[in-house]
C-alpha cells in the first residue's frame, strides 16, 4: 500500500511538472509572436534590404536568443532539482 501512495504521489509531481511547463511554453510562444512582428519590422527599415534578406536576419537573431533562452532555463531547471541516488533493490 505505501508503494502505492509513494507512486501516485511522484505521478502526481511529474503531471504537475509537465502541466507547469505546458503552461510556460504557451506563454513562451505568445511572447514571441508579439516580438517576431517587432523585430521583422524594426530589422527591414534599418537592413534596408529586401523583405527576404531582413526576415532572414530577423529569424537568425530570434533563434540566437531562443537558443540562449532554453540553454538559461534548462541549467536554471538542473540546478533546482536534487540529484535522485537509486536504492538498491
């Protein structure tokens, strides 16, 4: 029975985890839709290339802080949560 409870317990963390970072990236990328259209429109006037080349440029520099992003966050995550030893069974 306390096998039980402990497992319903950890799945109750581990849906409340994943609802939790369901969550975030739907913020996330509400986010990035409001800045994608900032920043296309900020990179053509000042590129003064063609619509091509600037959403080109605008892409790069929204994938490079992307990037940066999910690196921050994932090492926020690991460092957050303890390191599980296995017991020996």
């Amino acid at each position: 029975m306390k096998q039980v409870i402990e497992s319903a317990k950890k799945f109750n963390s581990e849906l409340k985890k994943s609802i939790n970072t369901a969550i975030v990236g739907a913020f996330g990328l509400i986010i990035a839709l409001a800045w994608k259209d900032v920043i296309t429109e900020y990179m053509d006037k000042i590129a003064g290339f063609s619509p091509v080349q600037g959403k080109v440029i605008s892409a790069l520099i929204i994938t490079i802080i992307s990037v940066l992003g999910i690196m921050i966050v994932t090492k926020l995550v690991q460092e957050k949560e303890p390191e599980k030893k296995e017991e020996p069974k």
